[in-house]
C-alpha cells in the first residue's frame, strides 16, 4: 500500500504545470524550481503519509534538506538567493508535505532575525541553524494572546544584569524540538506595543510539552513553552529593549509571502492529482474529464491557483526590491490560503467516494490548507491589515 501511495504522489508531482514559464522566471530560478522537485519527489513525497500518520517530527529529513540549502534558505552561507526564489521553494516543499514546508518556513524566518537584529554571538547560531545542527522556536503566541499579539502576558522583570522570564507559549512550532527559542516579554507592560522586547532563551531555560495533536501539518511539534522563573543575561535581548513587537511584525510579513506560496504549493498538488483523475476515471462510457461541468471546476481551480502565485510572486519581488510589501504579503496569504481551501475541497470532490478515502493523499491536503487561513494572522485579522493599509495609502 505504502508503495502504491508514493507512486501515485511521484506521478502527481511530475505532472505538475506551471503557468507561470521559465521565460517569465529565467533560465536560474527555473533552474532552482527543478533542482528544489526533484529533491521533494525523492526526499519527501515517499514520507509525506508517514509523517502526517504519526505526526512526528522529521528530524531526518530535516537534515536532508539542510544538505540541499533549504533550511534558513536565503541566508544559506556563500548563496545569493531572494524572497522570490524562496517563494518557489516553499511550493515546490508544500506539493509535497506541507508540514515540511512549514518547518523550513520557521528557519527562514529565525535566519531572518538573527540575521537583520541579531548580536554577533547570536548571530553565531546561523551557521549551525542553517546546517540543520540545531533547531528553533519563534515564541510570541499565548493562549490569551493570539489575533490580539501585543496582549501577551509573559513578562521579563529587570534583576541586576538578567532579566526574569515567567509565562507560558501557546501554539508554538518547533517547541517540542527546539535548542532555543526567540520569546516576546512585556518588559514594560504600561507602554503597549512599545513594551514587548524579544530575547533569546535556550532550552534548560525553558521547558516545553507534549506536542498537540493537530488536525493538519502533522509532524510541526506545534505545543507550549514553559517559562518559570527564567534567568537570561541583558545580552539576550533580540534587537532593542521594547523593540520586539515590532521586530515580531516585520517577521510575519515575510512569514506570509512563505505561506501563500505554500497554499498554492497544496492547491497545485490537489489540482494535479484531480486532472490526473479526471482523465482516467470513466462514467456513461467517458472520461469525467469531457463533461463540462468538470472541465468548468478544473478551469476555476487552474486560474484561482495562477491568481493566488502571481499575488505571492509580487509580494515577494517587491520585498526583494526593498519596497514596503506588508500590504503585498497580506493580499497574497489571505486570497492563496482561502484558495488553497477551495481547490482541496473540489479537488476531492472530483474524486467523489475515492477521495474520501485516507489512501489517497486528498483529505490531507484539505486538513493542511485550512490552517494557512489560520495562522501568522487569521485571514480576518488579514482583511483588517489590508483595509488600513488602503486608509492611510500605505502599501
């Protein structure tokens, strides 16, 4: 069976189109595109089943793609890569496991911060972040405190030279797993915003839980982070004191150019899998796929999934041209993860009875496109950030 289920994801993936040509992309990142397929097809489609199964943390394949440059992608050491070949990668991962793209989505946004605010000692964990020798966490999230980030409660009370943490995490990738952490604390709760400040916080520092059992993205080690009475010397503040809530933003705003590429990364593995179905499968003594009303869903779901890359593609080249792409990447997240829930269901729905069944990677895809509506900002709170953004004329 198992053999069966990697055949048929080897298929779906090498079958893959892409509107968007190689004239449009260029000889190098086409290039880039193949090389990231052909590590997914051989690397990580033959244990996307196993990992959504078991829901543990791939840890082997994890290192694989570090080997290949993948983890903290556009910081790898001695490469010149951009958001934009960035995007192509997390959809090239995400048609293949959507929990590995977001796993590799996390180290690029920890490169991300060690890399712009980081202390030469912190930025000291690049290199071993980057070769997949040690994982991370990026903790601002609480139960109290999720839509409403600048609400959290952690706090990070002066003593000396150290700072005391006390608080708990919630919904926190990689906290099972994770060497270290970067942990948003109020270190003046009067101020607001102004006073949330990130640190740097190793494990030993801090203790964790059991992963929760997520509906989607099995295998992320999403859970909590303890912190009770944690002592961090003045030198793991992440940036500037009271500066971490900002530092947070501009961090989810490259972490939504990764998971719109990864929603159209999930839609195109849906949509592929239900055009080769659609071909193959026979009613009334012909193929589904001559009756109009499927070729109208698959017409609908072919330019849905193109619509929602071009707005990814855009965020990404203006954030590469050193643009303001908040608005960009908000426009993407919100219309590809709301399309990647609509081309899944179809998707499945094409297949009728077959594509309820789990030996078919189709109720996967559903279960993993739901939560990119979810998370690093509900689509909600998404539509929010776009109407002021359109207020203040600001991109």
């Amino acid at each position: 069976m198992a053999e069966r289920q990697n055949q048929k994801g080897n298929a779906m993936l090498e079958q893959t189109s892409r509107p968007e040509n190689d004239v449009l992309l260029g000889a190098e990142r086409s290039a880039l595109r193949d090389r990231v397929q052909a590590f997914a097809i051989k690397e990580i489609v033959p244990y996307a089943t196993r990992i959504d199964r078991e829901a543990q943390f791939p840890q082997d394949i994890y290192h694989r793609a570090a080997s290949e440059g993948l983890v903290g992608f556009t910081r790898t050491m001695g490469a010149s890569r951009d958001t934009l070949d960035w995007a192509l990668v997390m959809e090239e991962i995400a048609a293949a496991s959507a929990a590995v793209a977001d796993i590799l989505l996390l180290s690029e946004m920890l490169a991300f911060i060690l890399d712009e605010v980081g202390s030469e000692e912190q930025r000291a964990l690049l290199r071993p972040l980057i070769a997949g020798e040690t994982l991370g966490a990026f903790a601002l999230t609480e139960h109290d405190a999720g839509s409403d980030a600048a609400a959290i409660a952690t706090r990070a009370v002066p003593d000396g030279d150290d700072y005391i943490l006390t608080g708990t995490k919630a919904y926190i990738n990689n906290a099972s797993v994770a060497d270290w952490a970067i942990v948003q604390a109020k270190t003046d709760p009067e101020a607001g915003t102004r006073g949330i400040t990130a640190f740097l916080v190793k494990r030993g520092q801090f203790t964790s839980g059991e992963p929760y059992d997520l509906m989607g993205q099995r295998g992320i080690a999403v859970g909590e982070l303890y912190m009770a009475g944690c002592r961090v010397p003045r030198s793991a503040i992440v940036g500037k004191e009271g500066e971490g809530f900002k530092l947070a933003m501009r961090a989810l705003d490259v972490g939504r150019i990764g998971i719109g590429a990864m929603a159209v990364g999930i839609a195109r593995a849906a949509y592929d899998a239900a055009v080769t179905y659609a071909r193959r499968r026979r009613q009334f003594g012909q193929p589904i796929f001559s009756f109009q009303g499927i070729q109208w869903m698959l017409a609908d779901m072919a330019t849905d999934i193109e619509a929602a890359r071009l707005l990814v593609h855009q965020a990404a080249r203006l954030r590469d041209a050193g643009s303001p792409f908040t608005r960009a990447a908000a426009m993407a997240k919100l219309r590809a993860s709301d399309m990647a829930m609509s081309v899944t269901v179809n998707a499945l729905q094409i297949h009728g009875g077959v594509g309820y069944r789990r030996d078919l990677p189709l109720e996967r895809y559903v279960r993993d496109a739901k939560i990119t509506q979810i998370y690093e900002g509900t689509n909600q709170i998404l539509r929010q950030v776009i109407a002021r953004s359109i207020g203040s004329s600001q991109q």
